[in-house]
C-alpha cells in the first residue's frame, strides 16, 4: 500500500497511472499503456504521441535518456513487464541461434550448442558482459545468414504446415459431429416410424398381437441394418474423398513426425586382427616347414597347460622364421646414401646394390635343408 495526497493505493493502483504525466485509469477508463522494447517504460499512448510524433526522443522517464522512436512502441502483453522483456529477449535471441536438433551428430553438440544459446540470453537477460554477448550474436548472424535464413524458412513452412493440418482436423471433427448427430436423429426417426406403423398393424389387421408385433420389430431391424450399411458405406467414401493432404508428406498416414538427430554413416565392420600389421609375410629367403626337431617345442606339442589356450607352435614356426629373415633385402647404405639422391638416380644404385649383394643370403634349417 501507498499513500499519494492522503489516498491510500493499492499495489496494482500504481501501474494504472503514467510515470509521465501522471494521467491515471480511474479518471480516464479509456486511457492505453504502451511500451517500447528499447527501455520497456511503460507510458501511456497520449504521452507517446504527444512526444514522438516529431521524430526520436530520449525517454521521458527520470534517469533513462534512451532514444525512442514512436513506431516501435507496442502494447504491453504480459501483465509483468520483466517477463516481457525475457520474452522479446529470447525471440531475439532464437532468431539467430535457430539451428535444429537434426543438424546435430550428437546428442552431445546439441546439448553444448542449447548450453551456449542459454549462456547468452542469461547475460542479456541480467545484462552481463553486454558488448561481448551482443558481439557473439552479430557474429554468428554474420557467418551463418544462409543457415538462419533456412532454418527460418523451414519454420515458417512447418507453421504454416501446422495451421493448415490443424484446420483441416477441426473441419474433420465437425463433420464427424454433423454425420452423428444426422445419424441419430436418422435413428430416432425409424424408430418413431416403426413404432407408430406396429400400432397401424395392430389397428387394422386381425391376428395374434404378439405375432404382429415381432414382425413390425422384425421389419424395423431390418430397416436399420440396412440404413447403418449404408450410412458406414456412405462414411467411407467420405474419408476416402477427403484423405488427409498432409499424411504422405510425413511419416505414415497419422502425420505424426519424429525428429531427431542428424543419421550418421555406419562405420564399416572392424578387420580381423592382423599380427603382422599389415606387412605380409615374405618367404623369398627361407621355406617355412610343417614340423621341426626340438625338445622345447615338442613339450609345447603335448601340454595341456600350453595348449590349452588355443596356443599352435606353427605360428611359433612363421614368427621365428620371420624374425631371423627380416633383415635380409634390407639395404642400408643405400638407403642412406639414397636420401640426398633424386629418384630417378636412387632407383638405379638401389637395383644396383641389390644385384650385387642380394644373392647372399640363405639360411639351414633344423633338417640341413636350405631355406
């Protein structure tokens, strides 16, 4: 409660009269309030004239002094005044920052990029670091106005997608209504005439009662089957007339959409596991055989506790084999004297060097056999 002159006010009395010229609602019931999104004080609408109407003006409020333009004052939506300045903040805001769930790879990247938008509105929201934020907002509308452009699009499409579904579902449902109302009263009809025709029946013709009467109940069945046939023959060709335009467009007749987000390519299945590494193995200098002599590997033959785990001596042989060979056909110097050479000439001492040495290398197996 205020006192203003010995009046007692109430705390929504306040908001009824102009901070500017100190009109109030009570001696001017018609009096308009209007509000401009640059400092949202509130005036009313014949102070804005009044002061507006030459040109842009700073603010009439104490301690305000931003300029105003009359065009941009509007009518004050919300009854609080911070929940509308949240709300033109954060149209603003989404305006810029439209992106959609399904440009996104992750559920992650969707949820940082939310974080941020939020990030920002709050510092606009409570005016925190304002030259950054608004720098953030004029760069990113800078360096995505194509994807802004058709994100917004694409918004105003579904909206209007959206509209025109919802109208077409409130058409359906009033003929729906109007086809069940009919129907019953189509109902309520037959059954007025079937009663009034068993009552002709028992007046004119002679007979059992009971029998003329089953029969006129008969005879009404039967005409209502028919009439309900007729009427669900009737309703289908309706629904079929009038299919619903917007079903093909999304997922299955119902329309109901799923979004999400954006499909991934599935990763191609992994490889058996190489122990080579991919280097194949080469036998240019020895001759890999099926079984060698050797008191070790004949333990490691016939032990469970060996064995057991899937271990197989043969591919002892191939790594054994491999490790003792691997150096033959490797050329060093003339690989280091090959690095300061062009390729066309460390081609040539390459092929010469192998011709020249490369005929020294065998090997004896365990047997005496060459390898």
């Amino acid at each position: 409660m205020s006192r203003r002159n010995g009046v007692s006010r109430g705390p929504g009395e306040e908001d009824d009269i102009c901070p500017v010229c100190k009109s109030s609602r009570y001696l001017n019931p018609n009096m308009r309030f209007l509000v401009n999104p640059e400092c949202y004080h509130k005036m009313c609408e014949s102070c804005v004239d009044r002061i507006f109407s030459q040109g842009p003006a700073p603010c009439p409020v104490a301690g305000c002094g931003r300029t105003l333009r009359k065009q941009r004052f509007r009518k004050q939506t919300f009854g609080d005044i911070h929940i509308e300045r949240e709300v033109d903040i954060r149209r603003r805001v989404a305006q810029v920052f439209n992106r959609r769930q399904e440009e996104f790879t992750s559920l992650l990247a969707y949820n940082n990029y939310l974080e941020e938008v939020e990030t920002l509105t709050f510092n606009l929201l409570h005016r925190i670091d304002l030259p950054a934020t608004e720098s953030a907002l004029a760069s990113h509308a800078a360096q995505n106005a194509p994807s802004i452009s058709h994100n917004a699009s694409l918004q105003t499409q579904e909206s209007a997608s959206l509209s025109a579904r919802q109208a077409f579902e409130k058409e359906q449902a009033r003929l729906r209504r109007e086809a069940a109302r009919k129907e019953e009263d189509d109902e309520r009809r037959e059954l007025e005439e079937g009663k009034r025709e068993i009552l002709n029946r028992l007046a004119t013709r002679p007979g059992d009662p009971d029998a003329i009467a089953r029969e006129g109940q008969t005879v009404i069945l039967k005409k209502s089957t028919a009439r309900r046939s007729a009427a669900e023959k009737a309703r289908q060709q309706q629904q079929q007339q009038a299919s619903d335009p917007f079903g093909s467009a999304d997922n299955g007749a119902s329309g109901f959409t799923i979004k999400g987000l954006k499909p991934t390519v599935v990763a191609e299945p992994e490889k058996p596991y190489d122990p080579f590494g991919g280097v194949r193995e080469k036998r240019d200098y020895y001759v890999l055989q099926d079984y060698y002599e050797h008191p070790w590997l004949d333990n490691a033959r016939t032990d469970p506790q060996i064995t057991a785990g899937g271990y197989d001596v043969h591919e002892y042989y191939a790594r054994t084999m491999l490790e003792a060979f691997a150096g033959l056909g490797c050329f060093i110097e003339a690989e280091v004297a090959g690095r300061d050479v062009p390729a066309d000439k460390s081609e040539a001492t390459a092929a010469a060097a192998a011709a020249s040495g490369g005929g020294g290398g065998h090997g004896v197996g365990p047997g005496g056999d060459v390898l």
